[in-house]
C-alpha cells in the first residue's frame, strides 16, 4: 500500500490509514520523522503534527471511556472492600496501568497528561477527571509552547519546533509521565493509595524501557535462538527499545547463520546507531570473527582477519589486545614457516607452532566471554591444521635421506643452515671489546665470500652479553643516498641497543647531529655497563660515494672522533677490500689506530665442524637433542671431506657449494653415502651452479693491465712463473687465487682452475 506523505493528509478513509502509519513510525523511529520535518516549512510542520493529533485522539478517547465503563464500580458501597484490598493495587497495575500507558506510546505521547487523567480516574471513579487531565495537559502544553518560542525566537519557526517538540514527546513525554505517575500516588495517596500511584509510575517506566517486549523477546531466544524470526523482533523494527535485551547477541548470531549478509549488516547497525544494544551486537560480531578465524586455511592470516575485533576497555573488549597479541605470535611463527622450504627446518618450527597453540588454548581460558570459549573452539581448529603441517614435515623428511641444510648464498642464518663459528676472529674481536680504555676501531678485511657479513650476523651470540651488535650494510639506499640518510640509518642502528623504545633521530642535521647522538648513546651505555660494537658492512661504498660527491670527507673526521671520544661504542667496518686500495680519502690517516683483523679461509679442521655438525649452533634444537642433524663423516666418502676442502681452497663460500650439491645428488640418487664417482659429479655440477660468484671471484676482480691474461693462462698449464710486475703479483696473492709450489705459481683454489678450464 502506498501511505499519504504528512503533508498531504486529510480526514478520509486513506488518509487515516496513512496516519495510523506515520503514528507508528512516530511510535517505533522518531528520528525518521523528526529528519522528514526538516524540510517542511513551519506550518506545514505544523498541520501535520495537528492531523495526527486528531486522527490519535479517537482511539484515546474510546480506550478511556471503555477503561471507566469497565472499572467505574457501580455501586461504590457494594465494591468499597474491593477498593480497600491491597490486591486491587496489583490488579489496577496489570489491567489498567500497563495496557493504556502502552497504548498512550502508541499514540506517540502527544496526549501525556492523559495519564494523570487516568490516575485521578482510579480515585473518583468518573469521567470527568479526563477533563481535569486535559486541561492539566494544556498547562504543560503552553509550558512546552513557551519554551518553544524563546528557544526559536530567533528564526521564528515555532510550528515547525511544535511539531519537533511533539515528536521529542514519544520519549521525554512518557518519562514525564512516569514521574507524575509516582508523584501521584505518592503525594495524592487517593482511591488505590500510594501503592496505586507507584504502580502507575511503574507502568510509565516499562512504557519507557519497552520492558513489555521481554515476555515476547524470550520466545526469540530460549530454549534455543531463532534466527530467522529476528526481522520480527523489536530491536528490528523501534529504536527506542532502552532496556537491553539479555542473550540477544544469541539471536544475532543465528540471524548471522540464517543471513550472513543481513545478519552482519544488521549487527553493524546496531554498534553505530543503538546504544543500548551495543554491548550484545559486539559480543555477536566477536563471537563470529572468532568462527570466521576458526574456518581460515592460512594460519599465517589469522592476525589480519582478526584486526576488526572491537576495542575498548570495559568487560570482555579489555581482553583483547592481550588476544590479539597471542594471535600475532601465531601468525608471525606461521609465516616465518612458509619462508622455510627444507623439510630439516620446518619439522622443529611446526613442533614449535602446534605447541604454542596448545599454550594458545589454555591461555586464552582465562578471558572473559565470548573470548575464552569462542577462541578456545577456533584454536582447536588451528591445531589441526598445525599438527597436519607438522606430520607432512616428518614425512618430508622422511623420504629425503639426507637433510639439506647447506646453502651457498647470502650471510647464513645460524638458526636454519649449516654455520661453524670462526673462533679465531670472534676471539680477536672480543679481546679488542674487553680493553679498559675502549677499542680504537675495527677494520674487519676479508675477500668475498669468506664470511664477514656471517661474522658480523651471528658476532652477538658468541660475545658476552653486555656486548651487544649492530649492523648497517652501505649497500642499503638508505645509507648511501645522503648524510643526512647515512645519519638516520646510524641512528636505527643504534637504537637496536634498546629494543624496546622507539627510535630517536638527530635532532640536527648532518654531521653535528649524528655526534650529538652517539654522544648521548655513549652516556647511556657508560651509565648501564654496556658496550654497543656498530658494524659497517661493505664501507668501501663511503669511499665510493666520497669519490662521487654525496659525502663529505669530514664524514671521515667525524668517524675518527667518535672513535676517540665514544668509548663504549666500537666502530667496525668490514669489507673485501684492503683500507690501502680506498683511493678516494686518505682511510690510513682517519683510522691510523684501527686494528685490523683478517678473516681466513676455513681451516680442514672448520671444513670437519661444518660438514659433520652443520646445526650444532642452532637453537632449533636444544643441546644435546638426537634429532639435530648430524652427518657421518662416511656420507661424504673415503677422505671426502678432505677433498671437498682441498677441491674449495678452504673458501667458506664454496665448501658450501660444494656439500649442497653433493646431497642433491644424494638424495636424487640410491646410494647411501658418496663415492669419488659422486664426488666428480658434484664438482662438474657445482660449477655451473656456481658460475656466477666463481665468475666474479677469478675475472670481474682482474681490473689491472695483464691480470686476466696471467689467469687464464691456468687454462693451459698448471704452474707458471709469478709475474714480473710487483703492482700485479700483490693482486693476485691478495685475491688469494694463487700459491707458490717449488717457485712456480699454480691456482690455489682447484674448483676455480676447474671453472677456468670448462667456463671461463
């Protein structure tokens, strides 16, 4: 049926109904009204408002005469003992009271003195006091009409604000007569007494609340929830429903079951616009994240589908940073697994994921509800899939025979790839730490691929632990790409010596700043007995951007201050070049007392450790833990580890790649253990694996006037006489390519002839 607009109603059959409409909607969303009033003008506002008025005032009228041809007693005499009883408070209440105040909100509060009308009526038992009522409403009528025309004297629209008022009246009307409800039977203490009185203002206050609709809400919600009857219920359909509705977040989520979208949609509405049923709708929309969680395949999304849990800090929504938290951690660990492809290592990391959901469960019971059961069920779900996970590593492992845990690439991660510490360099770095006075600087020199940025990754662990590391690498463009870069980057750094605060920048640009700060880190350090070693990894790149005009020399100077003057911070700088080929700054002179500590090739004894006891350092497993990877020394074959390491020259970078290509073969093989036959294999393999850093290593370093030539005469023979030029017989002994036999040269490093001869 299509309703008449408000400013279009009259008196016929359609029109009624329209405003029986209107008065509903009065009724259940006054603020739908109260929005279509602003665009009327004020006496349109105002007809309307008065048509409703005359199209409600029927209904009021024949419900007051019906109520006093039914309770008007008809002999006073004969029903004065009924009139007496206590009990008659109680039946005034339930069949008088509760039904017109019910009634008087549906005909949308605009005739509120009517209540006291009805509440003298119990007292005389006449009709005339609906009289005295009326007036006494037109009392508060020219009340409300004064305080109407100051408040909107200004633009005069005072029938508009009538009409505004009257709308306000659905809600402050029925509180007002609640209050006179009390009061009169409180005050007046007449017919039913003060008992009476209160009863009616118990009436008004259920009127207010809606408290009617708890009887009918029940059957919603009890014995089980009934979801797809929710669009029936009152929260649905009146808005001023004040007093919550116990176990209604029940209903939303089986509405939420019957309707996914409505459901939701339906549960965000009543979080932004109904504040009496927030409470319920939050508990609904925790409960269902949760169940969205417990059905998510990708346990390393749970932290993101579970970012719009509600927040606050009363009741359950105080719990849920703790929660978050321990789903971050969860997710954290589960993507640091998909990052893993080796059976080897995710065997012990998805062990470590199943336990901490397990911890995870019995944790998050101490929550409050919904957050305890509902997350408890969703970690149940979570566990099954990690176990899966961590039964599928086993297996993997399994059919592999040999774990691969060598990797020939970048630094290596102690944690997850075969790593043996060099004793030797952290020995002589930890000696130059202890001094009294401080040190005076580290130059940390090494060719490529010998280890230094693995020196340098895994430094902290083998140090004592007032020691601690930070590492800036110059080829990150955050270093490099100004000072002012290059100083917030040192600043980060430095920060890491604190890891639970925030990082502070300089507070000047430029070099001035950056002193400030390391000022200010040495004070602190000195104060808490601490000592901050502050690597630079591949600074030959300052030297580089020296050359080309991004830094100033006076980066050099302020380095060489720093040194001398911060003693609690240990400057190392690392690189694959020796300090006397930077040509762009006098280095020698600015780190004249740097001491400079040179990281060797493996020694057979290094070569041993890491073959054998690859994860000996990881803190996968604990110490003395059967399944930690071992290998026999039979795996590699009759002498072949002594091979692998004559084959490598003892260059940390190749032994790797030599052992990750021999367990290649392994495992793609039958044979348990490797013969001199794999052992040739493997090397003809690795090369071509290995072609890029073999290639950089031999050619793209022979910069000088005949190197390459020299070197690519080992194509051919296996010794030659060291050449006459001193410039390149430094090179090539400083490159560690060559070593002298009976006064000959041939190639130190066997693997890289062999490259020569096949590739180069």
């Amino acid at each position: 049926m299509t309703f008449r607009l408000l400013d279009r109603l009259g008196f016929g059959w359609s029109s009624h109904i329209s405003a029986l409409y209107w008065l509903g909607l009065l009724y259940r969303r006054p603020a739908n009204i109260r929005d279509m009033l602003g665009e009327f003008r004020p006496l349109g506002a105002g007809l309307a408002g008065l048509t409703l008025l005359l199209h409600a005032l029927p209904y009021v009228v024949v419900l007051n005469l019906t109520l006093v041809i039914m309770l008007g007693p008809a002999n006073r005499d004969e029903n004065q003992a009924f009139w007496n009883e206590s009990h008659f408070q109680w039946f005034s209440f339930f069949a008088f009271g509760l039904p017109f105040t019910v009634f008087f909100t549906v005909a949308t509060g605009i005739a509120v003195a009517i209540v006291v009308a009805i509440a003298l009526r119990t007292a005389r038992g006449t009709a005339g006091a609906i009289a005295i009522g009326i007036a006494f409403g037109i009392l508060i009528g020219i009340a409300n009409f004064t305080d109407i025309w100051t408040a909107t004297a200004v633009d005069g629209a005072i029938l508009s604000a009538i009409v505004v008022e009257i709308v306000d009246g659905v809600a402050d009307g029925v509180a007002f007569g609640t209050v006179v409800g009390v009061a009169v039977g409180i005050v007046g203490g007449i017919g039913g007494g003060t008992a009476g009185g209160i009863g009616f203002g118990i009436a008004g206050w259920i009127v207010y609340t809606r408290s009617y609709y708890l009887p009918a809400h029940l059957l919603y919600v009890w014995p089980v929830a009934h979801g797809r009857w929710y669009q029936n219920h009152p929260v649905a359909w009146d808005d001023l429903c004040s007093l919550p509705f116990p176990w209604l977040d029940r209903l939303l989520i089986a509405y939420a079951d019957f309707d996914s979208q409505l459901g939701r949609r339906e549960i965000e509405r009543l979080i932004n616009s109904y504040p009496s049923q927030r409470t319920a709708a939050l508990r609904a929309r925790t409960t269902l994240l949760a169940r969205d969680a417990a059905k998510q395949p990708l346990l390393s999304r749970l932290d993101l589908d579970t970012a719009s849990l509600p927040k606050g800090t009363k009741g359950f929504l105080a719990d849920i940073p703790r929660l978050r938290q321990m789903i971050a951690e969860i997710a954290a660990q589960q993507r640091q697994i998909d990052l893993i492809a080796r059976p080897v290592f995710r065997e012990p990391m998805a062990h470590l994921l199943s336990l901490q959901i397990e911890t995870f469960i019995a944790n998050v019971a101490g929550l409050r509800e919904p957050l305890a059961a509902e997350f408890r069920a969703a970690a149940r779900h979570w566990l099954v899939i990690a176990d899966r996970q961590w039964q599928e590593a086993q297996a993997a492992m399994a059919r592999s025979p040999t774990q691969q845990v060598f990797r020939a690439g970048d630094p290596v991660d102690r944690a997850q790839e075969a790593f043996v510490p060099r004793m030797e360099v952290t020995g002589d770095v930890e000696r130059q730490l202890m001094l009294a006075t401080g040190c005076p600087g580290l130059v940390l020199y090494g060719r490529r691929r010998t280890g230094k940025s693995t020196i340098l990754r895994n430094l902290d662990q083998f140090l004592p632990r007032h020691a601690h590391v930070a590492s800036l690498s110059m080829q990150d463009p955050e270093a490099f790409t100004s000072l002012d870069f290059f100083a917030r980057r040192i600043a980060t750094a430095v920060a890491t010596a604190w890891p639970d605060e925030a990082a502070s920048l300089p507070e000047q640009p430029g070099l001035p700043g950056l002193f400030a700060l390391l000022g200010r880190a040495n004070q602190r350090l000195l104060a808490e007995n601490r000592r901050l070693l502050l690597a630079i990894d591949e600074y030959e790149l300052i030297d580089q951007k020296i050359g080309e005009g991004v830094f100033a020399e006076d980066l050099l100077a302020t380095l060489r201050e720093s040194i001398q003057t911060h003693r609690r911070i240990v400057w190392i700088f690392a690189g694959s070049h020796d300090i006397t080929e930077l040509t762009h700054a006098p280095w020698t002179s600015y780190l004249v007392s740097a001491r400079t500590i040179e990281v060797p090739l493996f020694t057979p004894a290094e070569t041993r450790a890491l073959l054998t006891e690859p994860l000996r350092y990881s803190p996968l497993w604990q110490k003395d833990d059967p399944k930690r990877p071992r290998f026999a020394p039979a795996l590699w074959g009759e002498n072949g580890i002594e091979r692998i390491h004559a084959e490598a020259g003892g260059w940390p970078h190749l032994v790797q790649l030599i052992a990750e290509t021999v367990v290649d073969l392994l495992n793609e093989g039958t044979a348990p253990n490797a013969d001199a036959a794999l052992l040739e294999r493997a090397l003809d393999k690795a090369i071509i694996s290995g072609d890029t850093v073999l290639r950089e290593l031999v050619q793209r370093e022979s910069r000088l006037p005949g190197e390459w030539d020299y070197i690519r005469a080992f194509q051919r023979v296996d010794t030659q006489p060291p050449p006459e030029d001193e410039t390149l017989h430094r090179s090539l002994r400083r490159r560690l390519l060559v070593t002298e036999d009976n006064g000959l040269w041939r190639m130190r490093v066997p693997l890289m002839q062999r490259w020569l001869r096949q590739r180069g």
